[in-house]
C-alpha cells in the first residue's frame, strides 16, 4: 500500500501527541513553580506584617508615656499655674535621653508650645526643634472645652529631617478630669538606630524608602538578583499619605529550590523531547522533505533558464507527484500565457520596458522605436533614467526603490532627445526579485491640445469679463455724450449772449473746457468698448511706430532711453490710423509711467514674423487663436514690472496702480484692439519689467494710387 501523505501526515500526528503529553508534563513544571513564587510571596508579605507591627508597637509606647504623663497631676497643675520648679525638677535633658524621646512639648491651648526640650537622642544634647513640626502636625486652635478634653492622636509625620513617631494627648488630671491645660507632645524620629533596634528584635533586615504617590494597599515585591527579594508595604502617615515604606530584605532559599526543581524537570523534558524530536526529522526527511527538495530544484533550474517547455518529474501517487503533476500543468499554462504576452506587448504601440535595478533588461518594439534606438540590444544593460531629461531622472530613481513596490508610481516625464516628448510613465513591479515592468505612452499631443483648450477657455472667459464690461462702458459713454452735447451746446449759446467781459464768461468757458475734456473721455469708453467709428486704411506700422514715439519723447523725461527696431520694409495693416496711433502712444506712456522718475530702458519695435501656439497662449484678449504671420508692435520696459495678483486686471476701465492715471489708457487699448481683430500679449516679471506686444492680421501692400479708404463702426 502506497504510503500517502494523509498516512504520512496521520504518522506525525501520533509522534506530535507524545510530544505534546511531554509538553503536559512541562506545565506541570511551571505550576510548581508557581507554587514555589505564591509560597515565597506568602512569607513576605508575613514579614512585612511583623515589621509594621514593630513599628506600630514603638508608636503605642510612646503613646502609653504620654498619657502617663499628661494625666499627673504636677504637669496640670503646671499648665496652670506655670511654677518653673515643675520643668527644673522633672524636665531636664535627661528626661529625654532616659524615655529615647527626641521631643517633649508641652503645648497651651492657643497652639503655642509652653515647654520646648529636643535632644539628639545618640549624643544627648540639645538641638533646636525641627521647623517644620507644628506645621505638619496642625494642631487645632482654641478648641472647646468637650473637644480639647478628648483629642488623642499618635502616628507617624514626614518631617524634613524624616519620619517622626509621635502622640499628642491632653493634659488633665490623674483621674482624667478636664477641663484640658493644654497638650502634651512626645516624638521619637524614625532613624537607623530605631530601625536596628526593630530589626534585631523582629530578626529582620528592615529599611524605610520614601517618595511621592498614594497608599499602596498590599506588599509590593521587587527582586534583586536570584539571591535577594525585597518586600515593601506602605506605612500610614498623617500629612503625606503613601510616601513611606517599610522595607524587609528576604534570602530567596524558597526561589531556589523552586529554580533547582524546575531545572530538572527542564531537563527530563528537553531529553524527552529531543528524542522524539529527532524520530519526526527523520520521518519527514525520508518521505517528504527530500522529494520537496527536487521539486525545488528543477524549479529553480527552470526559472533560471526560462525554459518554460521544461517539465519535473513526477514520481509517486500520493500528494508530493499530485503536486509534481500540478507545476507541469502550472509550466504548460503559463508556456502559453508568455506566448500571448510576447505577441501583446511586441503589437502594442506604448513603450514597455523591463528593469532591473535601474538598467533596462527588456524593451518592446515600440519602446526601441520611442527613443529612436536600432535594435533591442542597444537599449538592453542601459539605465532607464538616461531616456529622460535631466531634471526627471531622480524621479525615476525613485520611483524604481524596493519601497515603492507596494505603492507603484506613476508620473509623466519629458523623454531626451531633439523631440522632447511628453511620456507618460507607470511603474509596476512585475516580480520580487526587483523586476519592474514600466510602460510609457506619448502624451505630448494631449497635453498640447489640453493647453490649448485652457488658454482658449481662459481668453474666452476674458473676453467675456471685458465684453461685459465694455457693453456697460459703452452704454455709459453714449447716455454721458448727450449729456456733455447738451451741456456744451448751452454752453455756447450762453457764451454768445454773454458780454466777454463779463464775470460770467470765464465760467462759461470753464464748462466748454470741461465738458471737451468729459467728452475725450467718453471717446476713451467707446474705444474700449469698440463702438467708435474707425476710418480703415491701410497703416505702415514702421511709421506709425516713428512718429509716435518721437512725439512721446519730447514731453517725456530724458532719463529713458528709447529704443526704436522698426521693421525696414513696409508691414501694412488695415485699420485707422488715430486709434492705432492711440494705441502705440498709451503703450509707450504706459512704459514711461511704469518707469516713473528713476532712469530706464525702453524698447519699442514693429514688423511681421510668424508667431506659434507657445506664444499665442500667452494672448490676454483678442480674437486671433491660430499660429500663423502676423503684423506686430511690440512696448518693452525694464520697470519694476506687474505682480501677478494685477496682471488680469491691467485692460479694466478705471483700474491704475498709478495715482494720478484715470485707469483707461490701458482699456482703450483692448478696445481699439479688438476692434481691429488683433490680438494683444502680456508678459511681465517683477523686477524684471514689462512686454506688450499687440498683433495684427498683415495687409497686402497696394499702390498709392489705389489706396482706399472705408468707414467701420
């Protein structure tokens, strides 16, 4: 009959069991320990109990002197009539020395101490009291006359100078009559030599340990060693509960006969053990581990080789050749499965690369042809991060470390080379061994056509906010106009029936000043609004760019140098020439404001070039959205530049970061702009100063003799 690893398991189960009475016969072990430490205990908390009972008895001696005293009648009469023969006769130093008292205090009723006598108990003389006595001890104040008659207290106070044993009793006669004189104070401090005297009376080792907390109930144990066990139980105290402890030293002779029992019970067990421990090795040796032990091996032959075609022997019918049978079938699927994988990723057109330890082991077809390499062999042993830019590569060193396996990255890099392109990169570890599949896939379109739709949603957005504010512009400029015609034409008829010199006529003259000025502003509001009346021409920018500049020199400062660039040939555009002018001469006087009253650059220039989608995106407004060749006039300053939180808000009416500005040089511009179908760029860095460049669609040059001229609202 075939041995089966059921029998196999069934065999191991029977040894496991005799183990396993063995173990049984451990625990016993462990309970007698258990025994031994409870027995141990037991006699420590017993001698902990005689230590505290010891020290209580000294207490009750000292109370059972203080009630002999405070009941004669000399020390009532004393507290009476305070005859000092009573402290010469029975109270001197002695006295202390003879009942091993260190205090011995009589005390008035109003809490002040009538008779004061302290020694050092080992010397005999006299020292001063401890300061801090009557303040720890709290005695009460003028009690009445019941209550004074029956207050008793005796136990134990913390001092600074230590543990003081004491009692307090009332002085009344020798038949215990009131009322009360006074108190009676006797004190001995807890010290070495009480507790040595303790000791050898208790035959212990005994010891104090102070320190802050509450009272412990019960004998706290702590060992020291094997040979020595410390036991501590809480002595009570009457201000500071909890910060005193009797400690008893105790030889550990029961601990070590319990070690000693346990050691050989550890020894019958571990023969025991040994014994049946080395039967089921060598069960598990002969009929599973080393046919386990094969299967292993030709595994491993196999995955180091990557001979998926390869196959183990399957020997037997129990469960290890069940098992053998199982990984041929295992190798036969995943034969088939690396065959589809292959024609998967070779038929992909994302980049797939596997990586190990930063250098690429593997690359698909579309991974060669990502980087533009000849062949998969010169990709194979190169470190990934060299396919990216320079400023990717630690993110990708990074992303390849052995903690990232249980969080794959994923993250988008600009690949080396002349194209610069956007791939996408994920990271997936594709094994423990540090093997890592990474599959790329060129974004660069996408993420194009995304800016592109951000910048077109943005201008839109723009424009609308402008549009919206021009109509309102616009609206206010055409109501105000028939206001200011109103005013200037009553003006003028007010001015002709008026004497010249009459007082009147500076008034009124006065009004048609103001009133023409009213007026520019509204042609200002209609040009931003794009509702004035443009008379299209055909316009050189080169000239237009000359002559305004040089009429803006004149009134400017001479601190600025101006630089002209004018495009040497003729670059027509059509459009009017006064608004264009306006244009070119509030950008140049923008320029000259940004610039204020420190000395500067500027640069102002014209011609026609091809501009692309990079820098169209940067467009605050207009209506050119194509790249293409473009007619430009381009305003350049080294001024202090726009802040980024300002610059969306530069083309609104009446928004100026300059005092004296009325805010619509800059929105006139926009307009007038917008109504030529051009298009205007900012670009500005603080410090660094500021760029307008306004574009136009280019015009075909036509002969003098042809030029026209129309009308454009």
């Amino acid at each position: 009959m075939a041995m089966t690893l059921r029998r196999t398991t069934a065999l191991i189960v029977a040894v496991t069991l005799l183990g396993t009475a063995m173990g049984v016969y451990g625990f016993s072990t462990l309970v007698t320990d258990r025994t031994f430490s409870e027995l141990e205990h037991s006699y420590a908390a017993r001698d902990v109990d005689r230590a505290r009972n010891a020290i209580a008895n000294e207490i009750s001696e000292i109370d059972t002197t203080v009630e002999d005293w405070a009941s004669w009648d000399a020390t009532y009469a004393y507290m009476r009539d305070r005859n000092r023969l009573y402290v010469e006769q029975n109270l001197p130093d002695d006295t202390l020395s003879a009942l091993d008292l260190n205090y011995l205090v009589l005390i008035d009723l109003d809490g002040r101490p009538v008779v004061t006598r302290s020694i050092e108990r080992e010397s005999g003389n006299p020292v001063p009291i401890s300061p801090d006595l009557f303040r720890e001890l709290r005695l009460p104040i003028n009690q009445q006359q019941g209550a004074a008659d029956g207050y008793r207290r005796a136990g134990i106070v913390l001092l600074e100078d230590g543990p003081l044993m004491f009692a307090i009793r009332p002085v009344l006669t020798s038949e215990d009559h009131g009322p009360a004189r006074g108190y009676l104070l006797m004190a001995r401090y807890l010290d070495e030599p009480v507790l040595e005297r303790l000791s050898e009376q208790t035959v212990l080792d005994l010891s104090l340990t102070t320190g802050a907390g509450t009272v412990v109930a019960g004998t706290m144990m702590t060992r020291v060693g094997d040979e020595t066990l410390h036991a501590s139980g809480a002595l009570p105290t009457e201000n500071e509960p909890g910060t005193i402890r009797v400690q008893v030293v105790i030889d550990r002779d029961i601990a070590r006969e319990g070690t000693r029992v346990g050691w050989w019970m550890l020894a019958i067990a571990a023969g025991v053990t040994l014994i049946f421990g080395t039967a089921i090795f060598w069960l598990l040796e002969r009929l599973v581990a080393r046919r386990l032990r094969r299967l292993s091996r030709e595994l491993s032959q196999i995955g180091s080789s990557g001979e998926l075609g390869r196959r183990v022997a399957a020997e037997g019918r129990d469960e290890v050749g069940q098992l053998a049978d199982g990984i041929n079938r295992m190798l036969a699927s995943l034969e088939q499965s690396a065959g589809r994988y292959e024609a998967l990723v070779g038929s992909t057109p994302d980049a797939i690369y596997l990586v190990r330890e930063g250098s690429i082991v593997y690359a698909n077809p579309a991974g060669v042809a990502f980087v533009g390499a000849a062949d998969e062999a010169e990709l194979t042993g190169r470190p990934l991060e060299t396919l990216a830019a320079q400023r990717d590569r630690a993110a990708i060193r990074s992303a390849l470390t052995p903690s990232n396996q249980a969080a794959p990255a994923r993250f988008e890099v600009t690949f080396a080379g002349p194209a610069r392109r956007r791939v996408d990169l994920a990271f997936v570890p594709a094994g423990s061994d540090g093997l890592w599949q990474v599959s790329g896939r060129d974004v660069t379109e996408l993420r194009e056509r995304e800016a592109r739709e951000r910048t077109f949603e943005r201008r839109m957005q723009e424009a609308q906010r402008l549009e919206s504010l021009g109509l309102l512009a616009g609206g206010i400029a055409h109501d105000f106009n028939n206001i200011l015609l109103a005013v200037a034409g009553n003006a003028a008829i007010a001015k002709l029936e008026v004497d010249s010199k009459s007082p009147a006529a500076e008034s009124i003259t006065e009004i048609e000043t103001a009133a023409f000025r009213a007026a520019d502003l509204t042609r200002q509001l209609l040009a931003y609004a794009g509702n004035g009346q443009l008379m299209i021409q055909q316009v050189d920018v080169a000239d237009l760019v000359r002559d305004t500049v040089k009429l803006v020199r004149r009134v400017a400062g001479s601190f600025v140098v101006v630089d002209i660039d004018a495009s040497d040939r003729p670059v027509f555009i059509e459009g009017d020439e006064v608004q264009l002018r306006q244009v070119v001469m509030n950008l140049v006087t923008n320029a000259f404001d940004a610039l204020g009253d420190r000395p500067g650059h500027m640069r102002v220039s014209s011609g026609a070039r091809a501009f692309d989608a990079a820098e169209l995106s940067l467009i605050r407004s207009g209506v050119i959205t194509a790249s293409g060749h473009y007619a430009f006039i381009s305003v350049s300053d080294d001024g202090p530049g726009i802040p980024p939180d300002t610059i969306n808000r530069v083309f609104e009416p009446f928004y100026s970061t300059k005092g004296p500005g009325r805010g619509l040089g800059l929105a006139a511009v926009i307009g007038i702009v917008n109504a030529h179908r051009g298009a205007i760029i900012v670009e500005s860095n603080e410090d660094h100063g500021t760029t307008f460049t306004v574009l136009f669609p280019e015009a075909a040059a036509v002969s003098s003799g042809a030029a026209t001229a129309s009308v454009r609202r």
